[in-house]
C-alpha cells in the first residue's frame, strides 16, 4: 500500500510576522491602543512593541502570551494542519483543518477559527 506523499511548506520568519504578529496588531488597534500603551501594560521596555511590530525583534513565546494577555485576548497555540501527527501507534494522521489558532478578545472564550 502507498503512503501519501506528504509535503509540509517549511514555515519562515515572515509568515510569522504576517500571522501571529499581524493578528495582535489588528487586535491592538481594533482596541485604540497605541504601542506605548502596550509597553506599559506588558511591562517592556520602551519601543520593543514597535520592534516587535516591525519585525526588527522576534518576542519569545512568553512574550506573545503576555502580549496577547495585555489585550483582554488568548493566544492558542495548536497542531498545524498540513504538517503530519503520529498517534501513539505510530500511525500517521492529520490534524483537522478547523484546528487553527486564533487570537480572541474575549479571554474566556477559546475560539477554533473556520
């Protein structure tokens, strides 16, 4: 029997910047926050949200956390769907497409994005 050939796009820097940051960016102005605002509430130093923003500094997983905290949102981090999963098998399978993260404004609602 074939395996499926199975072809993952190695993820880069930018895509990152374009959906993780670009999310929380969209977030921050939806909520009239300016980055100084952001700094302060986070607790960063001055301008790291600006460098953040601009791609010049890459934030540690923490600091998106904290980041995404500081807007009333939840980041929620899950499985890629187009990479491939083994169960405890160690047969192959995929994730389900409806299974994204997504960045809430509400910290008590865990949103899947469609």
């Amino acid at each position: 029997m074939n395996k499926p050939e199975i072809v993952y796009k190695p993820k880069s820097r930018q895509d990152f910047l374009e959906d993780v940051v670009g999310d929380l960016v969209r977030l921050r102005h939806d909520k009239g926050m300016t980055q100084e605002d952001l700094n302060h509430r986070i607790g960063v130093a001055d301008r790291l949200v600006s460098k953040w923003e601009c791609g010049i500094r890459t934030p540690t997983s923490f600091n998106l956390y904290c980041w995404a905290d500081a807007l009333d949102g939840k980041l929620k981090v899950v499985p890629n769907p187009e990479r491939p999963i083994k169960s405890k098998s160690g047969q192959m399978g995929f994730v389900d497409y409806n299974d994204t993260y997504e960045i809430t404004a509400d910290k008590n609602q865990v949103a899947m994005a469609a």
